[in-house]
C-alpha cells in the first residue's frame, strides 16, 4: 500500500503554557515545513527539550500513524490539529501492527530504520488538556514509534516513502508496546524483542534489567 505524509513537521523547544498557567519548555509543537534536511541526530531545526527521555540517535526521527486522529476524534468528540502528538511525520498505511522493529524505509532522499515504539509522555497530557488520552494510547499501544537514521538526505513534504528491507525477526511495534505496557513479566516475549539487534539501546538496557529481575525471582 501507499505511504503518504500527511504532516511534516519539525520544530525547536519553547516555552508552553498549560493548567493553571503553569509553564513548561518542549518541542511538542511543531510547524509544518515543505522540506528539510534529516541529520543522524534528527531534522535540521528540529529539536527536544528532554534530552534524557527524547532524541539522540536511536530517536531521531519521530513519526505517528495517521489513522488514529479519526480514532481519536470520534472518542473524544474533539478536533486534533496535526501534529498532535509532536510527531515529525504523520503517515498512512504504517500503523503499529504493520511496522516492525528493524524494518528500514526510504524516505525521500534519507533512509531511516524503526528502533522502538514511542513511550508517551505527559506533555501530550499538558498540550491537550485530555488525561484520558495518554491512558488510552498506552493501552491500545498506539503510541507511534521513533527510528535512526541509516543515511543522511532531504526530505520534503510530498516524498515517496517505501519499504526497503522487512526485518526477519518480525516483532511488530503494537506486540512489543504490548509486551512493555502490559506483561512485563513475560520472560518470552522480553527475550523475542531482544533478539533483534536493531532494537534502540534504551530499550536493550531496559528490557535486559528486567529480564535479570525476573529471572532472579526464580
């Protein structure tokens, strides 16, 4: 099928009110761009503002299925303006259940390969005002993903997006948010994500700890 951008986005941290006029500094709101040039750190005049939890390397690229705003919308009776959800590319045809980890894509001159789902955080809590809508993305597990970036190179709003190479372990974005969200003491689902190497070292770390913890338990 046809992957189409949607939205193109990118955008630098700055400072957001919420709340009670509370204030906070992120990138969550980002402008739509025609092009821009995608770095192995990200896109050029893009950025985060939590560098502990967001970008570097394995994040580079941030990207949302387009087919859950209509989910979205339709249960929450409100209109989400792309990128919602801080997304750099909001995109057709590429939900969670089809999308695997180590998967590689061309997307317009740049090539790019999928590391881990995105864990949500509660900025989109804070931009939306909707604490209902964080729980929800968690517990369907569409929380859209987050790639590297193999080779460097434009791209542009209306680029062709296409499949490269699938990767042979097959464990789909929605079965490993499945794993981290909800069993996470499924010894054998822990170790099938570990057993593709290209899964983001964040997650590698994470998920071994885990597995040590269980594993010790017995």
């Amino acid at each position: 099928m046809t992957i189409e951008i949607k939205n193109f986005s990118i955008g630098l941290p700055e400072k957001m009110t919420y709340g009670k006029n509370e204030e906070m500094m992120t990138a969550i709101r980002k402008q739509a761009v025609e092009e821009a040039f995608l770095t192995k750190d990200g896109f050029r005049g893009d950025g985060v503002a939590d560098l502990k939890h967001h970008g570097g390397p394995d994040r580079a690229v941030c990207i949302y299925p387009f087919e859950h705003y209509s989910l979205w919308e339709s249960e929450f009776l409100v209109q989400l303006p792309l990128p919602t959800f801080g997304e750099n590319l909001t995109l057709t045809n590429m939900e969670e259940k089809a999308v695997y980890i180590g998967d590689i894509y061309q997307v317009g001159d740049a090539v790019i390969q999928i590391t881990q789902g995105r864990i949500p955080c509660s900025t989109i809590t804070k931009k939306t005002n909707n604490p209902y809508l964080l729980k929800m993305m968690v517990q369907t597990g569409f929380t859209g993903y987050l790639a590297r970036v193999l080779k460097e190179g434009m791209v542009q709003k209306d680029s062709v997006i296409s499949l490269v190479e699938r990767n042979s372990n097959q464990v789909s974005i929605l079965e490993a948010n499945e794993i981290y969200f909800k069993k996470p003491r499924d010894i054998e689902g822990i170790q099938k994500i570990l057993s593709v190497e290209e899964l983001a070292d964040e997650w590698k770390e994470m998920l071994h700890e885990r597995l040590t913890r269980l594993e010790a338990s017995f």
